[in-house]
C-alpha cells in the first residue's frame, strides 16, 4: 500500500459527562442492584459447575479442586472450634483420606500438595487451626523421614 494516499481521520473526542448524567447512572445501577431478583437472575446466567465450557470434571490440579470444595464446604463450622480460632475459613486434606482417593500431580506430590476429588475427605478449619495442623504434619512427616529437629 502507498504512503500518503489516504486521509487519517483522528478519532473524535468523548464528550465529558456532566454530573447529571452520572448521577442518573448511578441511579439505575443501584435501582438494579436493589432489586431482589436481579441479582439471582445475573447469577443465575453464569454458567457454574458443568454448565461452564471450560469445566474439565475430574481432570482438575489442586487450586481448582480446593476452590470447588471450599463453595461447597461454606458456612460450616471450624472442625477444632475453640477460643483460639481465627481468620477466614479454608478447607484442608484429612489425615485419614484413603490412599486411592488421593490425586496429584509429581511435581505436586513432592511438595505436599496431594488432593482429593471427594467432598467428605475435607475439613473446614479457621486460619489458625490449619495452620497449626498442616505444621502438626509436617513436623510428623520430617520425623518419619529421621530429620529429628523440629
């Protein structure tokens, strides 16, 4: 293509929105919102679980597997409740998983990072109390392995 043959046309200015226009979007987006059904229909119309095109079923890493859980697991207790729980609730691996449930890839398996596919080998447990349990882990697994300081 030559050079120089064509006008360029530069793209027009947006016009500046006045604050009345803005205060009418605001408007509606908070009449909307408000709405009791509006919100159950936009949720309604995003396609979750299987419904979802990139749904892949069983072949899921760790991060996928422990978000599904932790949708499903929510709003129940802490597994140790006590006076020390603290933090944002997570779900964490039963000890007790039977060894044929458990999934992951090498790379995750030789960082600890071993899942399962089934809801009911997880537990909810606070910030505090996973921490303290997967630490309990480790230091276990170290003194198995004959790493005896801890």
């Amino acid at each position: 293509m030559p050079k120089g043959v064509y006008d360029r046309t530069m793209a027009k200015p947006r016009p500046r929105r006045t604050s009345e226009s803005r205060e009418k979007m605001r408007a509606i987006t908070r009449a909307k919102w408000t709405d009791p059904g509006y919100r159950d229909r936009v949720h309604a119309a995003l396609p979750r679980g299987e419904r979802n095109p990139s749904w892949r079923g069983d072949a899921v890493g760790y991060a996928a597997v422990h978000t599904r859980h932790q949708r499903s697991l929510q709003g129940q207790p802490c597994a140790s409740a006590d006076e020390t729980c603290s933090g944002p609730f997570a779900c964490a691996l039963r000890r007790d998983t039977p060894a044929e449930h458990l999934l992951g890839s090498t790379a995750e398996a030789s960082r600890g990072l071993l899942f399962s596919l089934h809801a009911e080998d997880y537990q909810v447990l606070c910030t505090h109390h996973h921490r303290q349990y997967d630490w309990d882990q480790e230091k276990n697994a170290a003194l198995h392995r004959g790493k005896t300081h801890a």
